[in-house]
C-alpha cells in the first residue's frame, strides 16, 4: 500500500469514526474499572473497620469481666 493510499484511508469519514469510538470505548472502560475499584476497596475497607469494631467490643467485654487474663484466653482459644 503506497503512502498515498493510507493517507486517503485516513482521510475517510469511516477512519475517523472508527478511531473515534475506540478512543471512547477505550476510555469508557478505564473509567468503568476505576469506579469498580473505588467501590470494592471501599466495600472492603468498611466490612475489615466492622469486624475490628467487632472485636474491639469483644476485647473490652472480656477485660470489664476478668481484666487482661480474660482477654488472654479470648485471644488463646481464637488462635486455637
């Protein structure tokens, strides 16, 4: 194909909107996973701070009835 040809081609209306709609589909699909990744992190960040809330509740439960013993063997019978 000769240099003029190609320039011809990239001169044609069906050229420009096939580049077109692959630039905007290409940016639609980085945008489409960087809301998906925001989302989830966010998701995952708020399900690990419920489970420490969790926890820390259990923790100061354990320590209001026995002291640190109590919560020594929580944290004992956990890892077990």
């Amino acid at each position: 194909m000769s240099f003029a040809v190609r320039r011809q081609v990239r001169r044609t209306l069906s050229f420009r909107l096939t580049l077109w709609y692959s630039g905007l589909f290409f940016l639609s699909t980085v945008i489409l996973f960087g809301v998906t990744y925001v989302l989830l992190a966010r998701s995952l960040q708020r399900r690990d701070q419920e489970e420490m809330r969790v926890a820390l509740t259990e923790y100061q439960g354990g320590y209001q009835r026995g002291g640190v013993t109590e919560i020594e063997q929580e944290v004992a019978e956990k890892n077990s």
